[in-house]
C-alpha cells in the first residue's frame, strides 16, 4: 500500500526531513544488556520533532512537539499501548512475546512471557490497579511491578484482540479468530459470548457512555454492542469492506472508530445511527483511535505516517510525522495533554504534546 508514497520519500530524503518540519536532535544513548528470561531495562533520551498541520474544514493549527523513543530491541509488531497506573507507558511486543514498559523518561524495561508463541495484542489499566492483555488463547495480567500471571481461554487454540475494562468492573476482550467477546473477572474467571450474528471477526473493544460494551467487526463491516450480561446488538455499516479496527467513547457520548479500508472515520450513537467522515489523505489505512484531553478524537493513519485529529464536529486536522514509513497503529492519551503512539515499522514509541512557545 505504500508504494505511491515514494515520491515523497524520496522528497524528504533529498531534504534530510518532511519539508514542513524541522528536527531538533537532543541526544540519544542507549545502555545494552540481556538478561534472558528476566526483566531488562535500557535508557533512551528520545529525540525531538516540531510537527505542523493540513486542516480540512474550520480548526485551530496547533503544532504540536513530537519527541520519539527506539525501543532499544527491534520487535518488528508493537501493538497495543497505554499509560499505566503506575504514570508509566505499557506496550505489546507481539514478535518478541514480551511486555514493555517506557518510563516518560525513556527507560524501558521489558518482561518476557512464558512461551515465544504468546503474541500479546491488546492491553489496557485494570480495575485491581494492573495491567490487563491478550495473548494467543490466554488473558494476561502483570502488575506494575512485572509479576505475570497467565489465564487461559477456555476452548480456545488461538486468536488475539482488544482488551477494556467494563463498566461491571470486569475485564473485556475480543478473541477474533473464534468470534468470541469474553468477560474475566480480576480474579481470573473467565466467560464467553458467541458472535453468532454477522461473525466477522471483532477486533477492538471499549467501555461505552450506555454502560454497555462496543466492539468493531472488521470483516463483517459491522460495529457491534454487548451488555454485561452478554446480549449482543450488531450494527451493519454501509458499502463493503470497510473493515472497521479502532474503537473508542468520544468526549460527545457517541462512540467513534475507524475504518481501514475507506479512509473512514466513523461515529455511532448508542441507539445506533451512523455518521462518516471521510479522511482527506487518499491511502491513509486509520487504526488506532483515542479521545484526547483537548475534546476531540486523536487516530493513527497507519500507511501514510500521519496522526489525525477530528473534532466532534467532524473537522479533521492531519499531523504528517517526519520519517518515512513510521506506521503509526495503536494511540493512547496520557497526562497533561500528551499522546503516545507506536510506530509500528521503526520500533519507535512517539510522545506527542502541544508545542510550548517561549519560557
């Protein structure tokens, strides 16, 4: 899908950078070490960017100040992300069947599964104060500390997906290649729910503004809805092969998503009615999707190395990240108005925050 980006590649590679940004190195350093089967931390300093913006529509140009961090250890798949209780960055590395944690810092500190088939996906902030994920057949829970503790899907051989705490104060996930949302209370016990109506493998899942749960069908474009007691709603979406991904409670008490295929974002009200707003990026294949603490809607455009904001309004703003093939995939909101991403195809977590002007 990338290659009618190559122009632009080769554009910024003649000028050393995206021509509407400008680098500022400050520094990195990294400390190696390998300790197999243990916990390994390593020092990166990150390095800093100004990214500026393309807004379709009425919006405020807020540049904002991109500062990336390599994860020290090429992990080629960085999946899920989110800041932990513990005011630190969590992340999956799902070909390395680890656990990462980055300080805001830059330390990281990584915490290997029981198997190198685990491939950990989706990860969230649990109502027990840790860190919930998925894995191949397994939900798992690790504590700020690192302790791992596995639980294994009843039935299940495979299959991965998102993670959420619900409003029941139990864990959510999707087991996709089985068409299963499940329910794991903090204790370990584990119950699932068969997607017997449009069966197009789940994806993501949140915590809805109805006390309901919302879930996307990636391949039977479909946005689905489960109460705590297990019954499901599914709402198709029109056309073909949208593939719904990213879900998330927008600021405005709809749900909004993304839609891979058609450089779609989506909104969906709880009774269940549709509004699209089509990303002016042609190619853009959008992924992750997350409320910011500025009101608006915050997504990854995975194949055009963009980050996005739309307002509950509908107004988009593109920030194009200054590297090439940067891949941005998962997104999560942090403390003070700062976002962090991962960059899938650099093995980088990205820190994005308003721009300071002056002192």
């Amino acid at each position: 899908m990338r290659e009618q980006h190559t122009a632009l590649f080769i554009m910024r590679g003649l000028l050393g950078e995206h021509p509407y940004h400008w680098r500022i190195v400050v520094g990195c350093s990294v400390i190696l070490c390998a300790l197999l089967g243990a916990a390994c931390s390593i020092n990166n300093t990150g390095t800093s960017t100004t990214v500026s913006s393309t807004t379709v529509g009425q919006a405020t140009h807020q540049p904002l100040a991109l500062k990336e961090f390599t994860i020290p250890k090429t992990y080629k798949i960085i999946e899920g992300i989110v800041v932990g209780p513990d005011g630190n960055i969590w992340f999956t590395a799902r070909d390395e069947s680890r656990i990462e944690r980055m300080t805001p810092g830059g330390t990281f500190t990584a915490f290997p599964l029981s198997s190198q088939s685990d491939d950990p996906s989706g990860i969230t902030v649990g109502p027990d104060g840790n860190l919930w994920f998925m894995e191949t057949a397994s939900v798992g829970r690790i504590t700020p500390s690192g302790t791992i503790t596995e639980f294994p899907i009843p039935g299940v051989s495979g299959g991965l997906g998102g993670i959420t705490t619900g409003p029941d104060g139990n864990l959510w996930f999707i087991e996709n290649e089985n068409n299963i949302i499940g329910r794991i209370t903090p204790a370990g016990k584990i119950t699932v729910f068969h997607i017997h109506g449009f069966g197009g493998g789940p994806f993501a899942i949140t915590k809805g503004p109805d006390g309901n749960l919302w879930f996307t069908e990636a391949d039977a474009n479909a946005v689905g809805r489960i109460t705590p007691a297990g019954n499901v709603t599914e709402f198709a979406l029109g056309g073909q092969n949208k593939q719904p991904y990213g879900i998330t409670k927008g600021p405005d008490g709809n749900l909004w998503f993304t839609e891979a295929e058609d450089d779609t974002i989506g909104r969906i009200t709880p009774a269940g009615k549709v509004t699209e707003f089509h990303i002016p990026t042609t190619g853009a294949f959008p992924e992750g999707i997350v409320t910011g603490s500025d009101g608006n809607l915050w997504f990854t455009e995975t194949d055009t190395d963009i980050v996005g904001r739309i307002t509950p309004a509908g107004v988009i703003t593109e920030y194009a990240l200054p590297i090439y093939q940067s891949a941005p995939s998962g997104i999560t909101a942090g403390a003070h108005g700062v976002l962090w991403l991962t960059e899938s195809e650099r093995d980088v977590i990205g820190e994005l925050a308003p721009l300071k002007i002056g002192g």
